[in-house]
C-alpha cells in the first residue's frame, strides 16, 4: 500500500501538467461551444420578445457576474461543462407559487407565446452550432483553400480486392470503367454501387498509365451489401477558392459532417460499428489538448466538428433536451394542446435516466480510452 501512495505521490506532478495542458484547451472550445448556443437561444428569444433573466456559461458557484440594461444577469461558474439560459416565465403557472406568478411581467413571459415562437426559441441552440461549423468551415476555406482529397492511395488493405488486382501505395487512380475520377470520394462512389463487379481501373505508377482490372469485395452493412475495394487515401490538396465558394463550401462540409455523424450512429445502432467510439468530456479534454498543439487551423475545424456534434445531440428526441422540447411542441401542435403535466414529467424523468446512462457510459469509454484502469492496475500489481 505505501508502494502505491509513493507511486501517486511521484507521479503528481506529471498529472499536474498533463491537467493543465489539456484543461485549458479544454475549457476554451467548450467554453465557445456553450456560449454559441445558449447566444442562439438568447438573441430569438429577445426577437420574440421574452425577457432573459439569466445568461450562464458554467455551472456552480459564480466566478463573475454583470447585469445589462434590459436586465439580463450575465454569469461566468467554476463547472465548464455546459451553461443554459434561464427564459423570463418559462415554467407553466402550476409549477410555481403564487409569489412567483405574481412577479411575471405581462407579454415577456416564454409559456404565454405562440407555439411557434416558443418552438422558434428552442431550436435556435442547435441552429446556433450548425451556423458556427459553417462560418469556421468558411474561414478555413478562404484563408488556406478547399481541402481536396487526391484519388491517391495511401494504404492497402492487406488480401483486399485491390491488393490482389496489384494496387500499391502511391498509384493514382485516374480513371474507373471509363469514368474520370477527381477526387477520392469519387472512388468511393462507384465502388460502393458495385459489390462483386468486375471494372477496369487506370492507374498512373511512376508517371505512367497502367491498366489493372479489378474485381470489387463487398461487405454487409446495415443489411445491404455495398462494394469495398480496401484502400484508404492519403493525400490532401488545398485549391484556391474564393468568398462565395468557400461559404458555399461551410455549408457543405457541416452537411457532410452531419450525415457522416448520422451514418456513424445508424451503424453503431444496428451493430455494425463498436460503440467504444463515444466520448464524453473527457475525451473532449483529451483531443482539445492534442490538437492544440498541431496548429491554429486544425483547432479551428475540430471546434467546428464538435459544434455539429453539439447541435446534434441537443436535437435528439430525449426530452431535457431541446429536441425533446420540439417533440413536446409537435405533440401540442397535433393535439391543439400541451401534453398532460403528468405525462411531461414522465418525459423529463425517463430523458434524464436515458442522458445519466448515456453519460455513465461516455465516460466508461474515456477512461478506458485514457489507460486509467491499466494504470490503477499497474500500480497495484
């Protein structure tokens, strides 16, 4: 026992730095994550006209706090792990006293606002985050260019369909079955279509055209069998492109962060990818601490990504959440009234068992990640 408490002892001050090192980082990018999207939530309930009595970033105790003209509280907390925005009126008059409903001021309140505006308001948080990724994609764009992936292969899967029709590291696929190929999504396009083909590549080796045929793997996924060639690219260009390109181009990388998320979740649901791949704070940690130090313009495209991210999960159907708000809306908006108090509370109850597990299990997942239990187990032995 000493042994162990000598080892905690010595390796302390390396934890220390290790803290530091990714904290701040840490604490940065969730801290513009959070303030974007309660801002989102803020600035389309002041157009509604709702009072906004506070404005957090952080939980617990206050670090600083300011009060504006119009009244709203602005507050900085010691726990960065989130904020919220607290709406003028926004529990129903059966939840509080008398006192407090006596305190409401007439036409500010959230509860007395058309479905729309109150629908309005809630969405406005994840749309906040899509909007984020999509600038931040556009500046990246404009000052280094649009990142083109070359049709170059990087790896190949060892007993893979290209490994055997002679593909190596390095050939650039410049045409398959005739169609010109641009880029390396345009390889996966066609692929993907045609499980157990049988199609022509031209390759260029050492600045040369080669023709190879190839017969195209498959593998299942999701219960439809999909073509797999077993390469992976390697090479990224970056093309010049102008404002509206580049703004246009936002909006198209959040897009296909977006699906590419979507796709990620549909396969861990039906069982065709790991779920050790969910994160929770810290791995957040963890990742904002390495890829601050790999540069400006890859901590600017992570923070981009995990804005999407961060809109996603806000708009999940669970209620506490705000999608689970939206889906409260939609059932007021088929019925002509609010759901039950009785069956809302239920709601609420079961959204924060199914985040507390979801939680528990992120974190499950960032310790492993971390190499916590080797280390506690390390020491022991």
């Amino acid at each position: 026992m000493l042994h162990v408490f000598s080892d905690l002892i010595a390796a302390a001050p390396h934890l220390l730095h290790l803290i530091l090192q990714k904290a701040v980082p840490f604490v940065v990018v969730l801290g513009i994550l959070v303030f974007v999207h309660e801002f989102g939530h803020y600035i389309v309930a002041r157009w509604c006209g709702v009072r906004v009595e506070v404005f957090s970033i952080g939980f617990g105790k206050t670090i600083t706090e300011w009060t504006d003209r119009v009244g709203t509280r602005w507050k900085l907390s010691w726990l960065p792990l989130g904020g919220y925005v607290k709406l003028h009126g926004q529990e129903q008059p059966h939840d509080v006293s008398d006192e407090v409903r006596a305190s409401w001021i007439p036409g500010e309140t959230f509860h007395d606002k058309p479905l729309l505006s109150r629908a309005l308001v809630v969405a406005a948080g994840p749309v906040a985050n899509f909007l984020l990724a999509s600038v931040l994609f556009a500046a990246l764009f404009i000052a280094m260019g649009r990142p083109v992936t070359l049709p170059v292969i990087g790896e190949v899967v060892p007993d893979g369909a290209a490994a055997k029709a002679g593909l190596i590291a390095e050939d650039r696929i410049e045409a398959i079955g005739g169609q010109p190929i641009a880029t390396f999504e345009d390889i996966q396009r066609i692929v993907v279509v045609s499980p157990g083909a049988r199609l022509s590549m031209t390759v260029l080796r050492d600045r040369k055209q080669v023709e190879l045929p190839v017969v195209v793997g498959s593998r299942d996924a999701g219960g439809r069998t999909v073509g797999l060639l077993g390469i992976r690219g390697g090479k990224v260009e970056y093309v010049p492109a102008g404002v509206f390109e580049s703004v246009v181009g936002g909006f198209g990388q959040t897009w296909k962060v977006t699906s590419d998320t979507f796709s990620g979740i549909a396969q861990m649901l039906n069982g065709t990818r790991g779920t050790e791949e969910l994160g929770g704070p810290l791995r957040i940690m963890q990742l904002s601490g390495q890829v601050a130090q790999l540069g400006l313009a890859t901590m600017v495209s992570f923070i981009a990504v995990l804005s999407v991210n961060l809109g996603l999960i806000n708009l999940f159907p669970i209620p506490v959440l705000d999608g689970g708000h939206l889906m409260f809306y939609l059932f007021e908006a088929i019925r002509g009234r609010q759901l039950p108090p009785k069956a809302q509370e239920y709601g609420f109850r079961a959204g924060l068992a199914v985040l507390a597990t979801l939680f528990i299990f992120a974190t499950w997942n960032d310790l492993t990640n971390i190499g916590l239990f080797r280390w506690v187990a390390g020491l022991i032995g």
